[in-house]
C-alpha cells in the first residue's frame, strides 16, 4: 500500500467528509424520541415479565410451604 503524503491525505479525507450527508433537525429529534419510546415500552414490557415471574414463583413456593 503506498502512502500518501500528508497534503494528499488531507485532501483525500476533505473530500470523503464532503460526501457524508448529515440529518436534519427533525429527523434527529424524531428518531430521539423513538429511541426513547422504545426504551419505555422494552422497560415496561420486562417489568411484566418480572412481576408475572415473581408471582408465579411466590405462588408455587407459598403452597409448597
């Protein structure tokens, strides 16, 4: 692999840089709040989970005791 001076390198990585598209401020703020939509509702959907194990745990323990 050849290398590059560093005045090549420098321009080769202005022009990579200048082909990224960045997202507007409405899509950062509407893929935010799906990020944290999704969280509450994976929190939520784990916390039944939990309470339906605990339960179910509690119920088998107390009627073997």
């Amino acid at each position: 692999m050849a290398k590059a001076n560093p005045l090549q390198f420098i321009q080769q990585v202005r022009n990579e840089v200048s082909k990224i598209v960045w997202p507007t401020r409405r899509e950062v703020m509407l893929t935010t709040v799906m990020v944290f939509i999704m969280a509450a509702l994976t929190a939520t959907f784990f916390s039944l989970i939990d309470l339906s194990i605990r339960t179910a745990l509690s119920l088998v323990i107390n009627s073997l005791g």
